[in-house]
C-alpha cells in the first residue's frame, strides 16, 4: 500500500529517499518538489488528511546535516494509510510552499511552526505569530534560544498599590 | 471625652458605640465578592472550596463575580503566561476600590516548575498581592485559611476611605491630622440654606 505510494512520487519527481521505523514509513522530498508531490499525494493517493505540520532543529545534533528538519504528517482515511513527508532546511533559505491551498487545516499548523521556528511558509494567507504576543521577536523552539527566555517575560510594567 | 455615668444610663441597650473604620471592616471582611482568576488546576481546587464540602459561604466569600467591576478579592489561581498578564494588568486595573488579592498556589505566587520563557515567575512582580498560599495545588482548607487571614488583615488595617492602600495619602493624612483644629478648620463656613432658620 505505502510501496505504491512511494513509486507514483517516483515516477512524478524521481527518486525520493525514504526511511522506515517500526512500521511507518518517511519520505525526504527536496522543498522544490514539495508542492508537486504533495499534489500527487492528495489527488491520485488519497491522503485527505493532514494530520499534523512540526519541525525539528537538529542544532549540536549529532551525525546531523541539516539544521532544520519540517515533517508533514499525512493519513489516508478510508485505507487507514499513513506517510510522513520531510523536507530539510538551512539557513538562510528557511522558506517553503503553503500547504493550505491543498489542505486548510495547514493554517494554523504552519503559523505554530512559524511561532517557534520562524519558517517562513510562501503563500500562506495570513502567516501571524499563533501562540507568543505579536511583539514577541525570537522563535522559542529553535534550539539556541534559551530557555528562560531573553528577558521577555520580565518586560512589564509593574502596577502598584497606590497606582490601582 | 469619658462618658460619664449619667450618660450611660441615657443610651438604650441596643446601642452600640463603635469606630466608623471598624464597622466599615466588618462589613467588608464579612462580604468579599472574589473574581476567580483561574488559569489552571488550582481553579479546580478552588471550585471545590466553593462547592458543599468545604463551603466557602461560611465565611462570606461565596459571591463569585466574573466580572471585575462587582468583585473586590481577585484570586489568581494557576500559572500567569507573559500573553496573560496585560490581561491580568487590565482586569485588576478595573476592579473597584477597596479591593484585596490573593495569589493562590506556586504557579502564581513563584512561577512554580514553569520557569521558562513563556511563564510570569510571580504575579507580585506586576501586581500587588495580600496573600499568598503555598501548595500545588493547595487544599481547600489552605484557601479557606487565606480567607480568614485577609477578613483579620482587613479588620486590623482598614479604613474607610481606603488609605491604608497608599503609603503617600497615610503620610499625608498624618500631617494633615497634625496640621488641623480638632474640630475642623477655624475659616471653614458651613453652607446655610435660607429655608432652613438658623438660631
């Protein structure tokens, strides 16, 4: 079923390189193809569904050779199939094709990303911070922000008792 | 002035002489309408402090208004995010004077386990809090505990135009005091109305 999957992306895109851990099977698509393939993957393979758009930073990861990894989780709900898409980044290119012209729900899934990672995803209709203050100006998950933050939180203005 | 003996006879027995700042106290201490600021599992405990078992009615507190301008106890239960805390600024910024805050459990009194960017570590940084309770969250009894605490803190320190509020406005009502006749300022002339005879 995943087999036949993976020999229409190749025979769409050329060969793609794929993994596979205890049954689940990943596909690594360079970010040129990626709107193509997921086209493929939609119409002729019927996953409808995306289930879930995150990333990783691979910063000081060992044996790592890209800095960012994004992963698209796809499902196939009447044949229960399932596929992972990746596409890996560097910096300074950190831009792919929206997904939401194929799937809505990508929506707010690329925004989270765009909060914490600072991907910039081309074609999305309103690519805003989702889950940190709009003023907020670092992308907390990237792995070389720290974790107590860069003051942020502590940027407020004290109210006190005679004031209020 | 004493009161003499002949004076003492002179009041009913269903008078009582007390101090205009006391009775303020009392009826504030025993009515506190708090605003349920809860973000996170102590807001769970503290519904259960308003529900039968624990009844926070016996103590006066039952009245939850979730509207900052009826409530005059904000009681911060759960973690604050730095995006909540404007809000947090402004609900408590909106609430009327005189008003009291409680800063229930570890979460909103220190940050807790939470201490990441995303946390405020202690909501006393950015507002002014009366009392905290410690706990993870804390039994009902703790809150309860807390209640009775502020109704003491409000008896003891209250007055009636709320200066205890204000370190600024205490001082100056002390020179003031100091300043004044007993009996009010010696140019002061009461309005006089022309239907009312004067002697």
């Amino acid at each position: 079923m995943t087999n036949a999957s993976i020999s229409a992306l190749s025979a769409r895109i050329g060969a793609v390189s794929t993994t596979e851990f205890r049954g689940d099977t990943r596909v690594i698509i360079g970010k040129e193809q990626l709107l193509d393939a997921m086209q493929l993957l939609k119409d002729d393979r019927g996953f409808d569904l995306l289930v879930d758009v995150t990333c990783v930073d691979y910063l000081n990861y060992r044996d790592a050779k890209n800095r960012f990894g994004l992963a698209y989780l796809l499902a196939n709900t009447a044949t229960n199939e399932r596929l992972t898409v990746r596409v890996l980044l560097d910096e300074p290119h950190l831009s792919v094709p929206s997904m939401v012209p194929l799937w809505a729900g990508a929506n707010w899934l690329e925004r989270e990303v765009f909060d914490m990672f600072g991907i910039r995803f081309e074609g999305h209709p309103d690519l805003r911070r989702i889950l940190m203050p709009e003023e907020f100006t670092a992308f907390p998950l990237r792995k070389d922000y720290p974790l107590q933050g860069r003051g942020e939180r502590h940027n407020f203005q004290r109210i006190a008792r005679a004031e209020a | 002035m004493a009161v003499t003996a002949a004076q003492q006879r002179a009041l009913p027995e269903n008078v009582v002489v007390t101090q205009l700042d006391a009775l303020a106290n009392w009826c504030r201490k025993n009515s506190l309408w708090p605003l349920p600021f809860a973000t996170a599992c102590c807001g769970i405990e503290f519904m259960a402090t308003g529900a039968s078992k624990y009844d926070i009615a016996r103590f006066g507190a039952e009245a939850m208004r979730f509207s900052p301008r009826q409530a005059d106890l904000m009681i911060v239960a759960g973690r604050v995010a730095m995006k909540m805390l404007p809000v947090l600024q402004r609900i408590w910024q909106q609430m009327h004077e005189p008003k009291w805050c409680i800063s229930m459990g570890a979460c909103a009194s220190t940050g807790g386990v939470f201490d990441n960017y995303a946390v405020v570590q202690g909501i006393d940084r950015f507002i002014p809090v009366d009392i905290y309770i410690p706990g993870c969250p804390p039994r009902p009894e703790q809150v309860i505990q807390a209640v009775v605490d502020l109704q003491d803190k409000i008896q003891r320190e209250g007055t009636i135009q709320g200066s205890e509020f204000d370190v600024a406005s205490r001082q100056q009502k002390k020179r003031a005091l100091q300043e004044l006749p007993l009996y009010g300022r010696a140019t002061f002339v009461p309005p006089q109305s022309p239907t009312v005879p004067t002697p």
